[in-house]
C-alpha cells in the first residue's frame, strides 16, 4: 500500500490477524508481534464496514447519487485483499492502491491518520497508519512526534503457520 521509500505503520486488530498476515506477506517461519496504544485519537476510515452495493434497479436518487462511489470502494477494498507474490510484479500490482492511498491520505481538510480494512486471512482486520518507525516509541520514550506507545511486555514470539517462498528472479 505505500510506495517505495515512504514508510507506513501496518498492523491488525489481533494476534491471529497480525501472525496471518506476516505468513501471507513473508518468507519468514517467525513473527515478533507487540500492542500499541496511540498518544493522541487517530482518525482512521474504516473499510471494514462498508455499505452494500446498491441495486442498479434502485431508483432512489441518493442511492444513484453514491452507487459509483460505493462500488468504487468495495472495488478498492478487494484490491487492497488481493495475495501479494513476491516476484517483483509486486511493485507494479500495488500502484493503484498506493495512489488511492495517498489521495485519501492528503485529501480531506482535517489529516487522516490511516486506513482500517478487512484481513483476507481471517475475520480479523488491518490498519495502516500513515506515520513511520520515528513515530513509534517504547513507553519511556514518548515524545511530542509520537503517535503510537508499544504496551510493557506486549512483544511476543509467533510461529508463522503458512510461510510463502519467495519466487527466484531471471
């Protein structure tokens, strides 16, 4: 979801969620996953939650007013579930998102913090904040750059059930 060289907080709303998504994502058998708490309220769009997609028999002129737009976020939803394959397309295949990504980031008046959407490896959901590693801090450590505190004793150890193999590059 963020381009290359632009660093963003990704996370989930659990444990499974977050070990799920590292096994899907990475070539690695082991997660290290942790709590945070944010410092201030963030506000986030919840993609998890979205209306259904309007009947185009629907004469109602509201609903004919949203159904693009509607349609275009449960479209943007699935695209941002798709599997990722680590064979270098991945750079090209997530173009699209990334640009609807930072135009929702930079286009409302007041700052959104990041995205919430649902997790296409269980029921739980993913959040991507758009701030970085010098935004996250252990809890004696809290700055005024700060936007999320990792929890005492939250860091835990997972063994990552379903490992992907990185494709070898010609």
């Amino acid at each position: 979801m963020s381009p290359a060289g632009i660093s963003m907080f990704y996370g989930a709303t659990d444990i499974d969620t977050a070990v799920a998504e590292i096994g899907a994502h990475s070539s690695h058998s082991w997660a290290v996953v942790g709590e945070f708490k944010a410092t201030r309220p963030l506000r986030v769009i919840d993609l998890s939650h979205l209306p259904a997609l309007p009947s185009i028999f629907d004469f109602n002129e509201t609903t004919r007013a949203n159904y693009d737009g509607i349609a275009f976020l449960h479209r943007f939803v699935k695209d941002l579930t798709l599997p990722i394959t680590l064979d270098g397309r991945e750079h090209i295949d997530y173009v699209p998102t990334q640009v609807v990504t930072e135009y929702l980031r930079y286009s409302f008046p007041a700052p959104l913090d990041g995205l919430l959407f649902p997790s296409v490896q269980g029921p739980g959901r993913n959040v991507v904040l758009f701030c970085g590693p010098g935004t996250c801090c252990e809890p004696d450590a809290v700055g005024t750059d700060s936007w999320l505190v990792l929890s005492a004793g939250s860091v835990q150890k997972h063994r990552v059930a379903t490992v992907i193999k990185p494709v070898d590059l010609i």
